[in-house]
C-alpha cells in the first residue's frame, strides 16, 4: 500500500519517551533529531483537557529514507525521557 501524493506519512516517526519538559523549540530535544538529516517539523503531543505533555512526539523529516535512518541510528539513544531510549 502506498501513501497519497505528496503525503507526510512515510516521513514522519513517531517517537515515546520524550522528557516531559520537552517543547518544540527546545534546542537540545531539535538538535537530536537533526542528527541524521533536516528536521520539517517537530511536533510534542500535549493533551487537550490539561496541557500537560504526554511524554512522546512526531518528527517529520525530508524524506523516508532520513525517517528511516533516524529510526535506525536513534533507536538506543537516551534523551533523558525517564523511560529509557526512545522508542521509535
């Protein structure tokens, strides 16, 4: 099965054990990422009802073979999430 036309889905990870701290524009949290290729959008999920973050986030990337790679490369490093590496 193939994604649309022009879709993100392919490009964009999903990524568990965020700091709880973390945001967006964290420098630290964006450089990480960047690691393996030019982050599009950095996306830190925070629930609705308190505006607490949930812990985990999407990164979008240029294109899947960088998610890809991101996935590979950043799959056992530990960002200070409290849960352990990232899962990717």
């Amino acid at each position: 099965m193939s994604a649309p036309h022009g879709s993100n889905r392919l490009r964009t990870v999903f990524v568990g054990n965020i700091p709880m701290e973390g945001t967006a524009d964290d420098p630290e949290l964006r450089a990480l990422f960047a690691q393996v290729g030019p982050v599009v959008k950095l996306r830190i999920v925070v629930d609705h009802a308190t505006q607490k973050r949930k812990g985990f986030a999407f990164v979008e990337y240029v294109d899947n073979a960088t998610a890809v790679a991101a996935v590979e490369q950043l799959a056992d490093v530990d960002f200070g999430g409290g849960g352990g590496p990232p899962r990717l």
